[in-house]
C-alpha cells in the first residue's frame, strides 16, 4: 500500500534532517520523509532544485505533503509546486510539531488531505 509522502523545506539542512530522524522514531519505514534543505554549497537558504528532486522522491503515489519553516521556504515551495503536476500539498502547519502528525497519520495509510489536516491541527494542541 502506498503511503503519504513527506517533504521538510528548511533553510538548514541539520534542521530538516533532524526532524527526518525524529519522524524515523514515529512513523513506520514506509512513510519517505525527504529533506529539501540548504543550498547546494552547504549555507542555509531553499533551493528549488532540491524541493522539486525531494518531491519526487517522496511520491510512491498516495500524495506529498510539503512542510517549509519560514519565509523564503514557504515561498520557493509555493514556485516548485505551481510549476509541478498538481498533486503535492503546502500546508501551513507547524514545521516539527505538524510533521510529526503528518508522519504518524501517514503511517496509518490515511489519505493526503487526513495528513494535512493532522498537521495543521499540530498547530492548537498545548505543550502543557
């Protein structure tokens, strides 16, 4: 059974990678979580060229759900995914708390709209 994709746009690519480990420990090795972090010289910024490859490998056909950080993320992320098939899905969740929903709602085989809402509803639940 194909399972949600998830693509972590950051600036930093310790960040996304970071946050790649820890869905590891949530979700099952099915879900790809793909890092789209960094640019291609290793400083911090978004490279469309590493979004665009990341959503592709995330895709094993039930959707992709793309989570950014911040600012100049959201945006390249916006550019990619107007120049793509329609199909992947920009959410605005939070980066670590929305992908940790997203990965264990993905892991249950739900649909690509169940994860999004999961992790735009990260948003409202208290840390204490």
């Amino acid at each position: 059974m194909a399972l949600v994709g998830i693509v972590l746009v950051s600036h930093s690519e310790k960040l996304a990678e970071g946050v790649r480990d820890l869905l590891r420990q949530v979700a099952t090795d099915q879900v790809r979580v793909e890092p789209a972090a960094g640019t291609e010289d290793g400083d911090l910024g978004t490279s469309a060229e590493r979004i665009e490859s990341a959503v592709a490998r995330a895709d094993t056909g039930a959707g992709v759900l793309v989570l950014a950080d911040l600012g100049s993320a959201v945006l390249t992320a916006r550019t990619v995914l107007e120049d793509l098939p329609p199909g992947p899905l920009l959410v605005d969740a939070p980066f670590v708390e929305g992908a940790v929903a997203a990965a264990v709602l993905a892991s249950t085989g739900a649909d690509l709209q169940t994860v999004a809402d999961a992790a735009r509803e990260a948003r409202d639940v208290p840390k204490f």
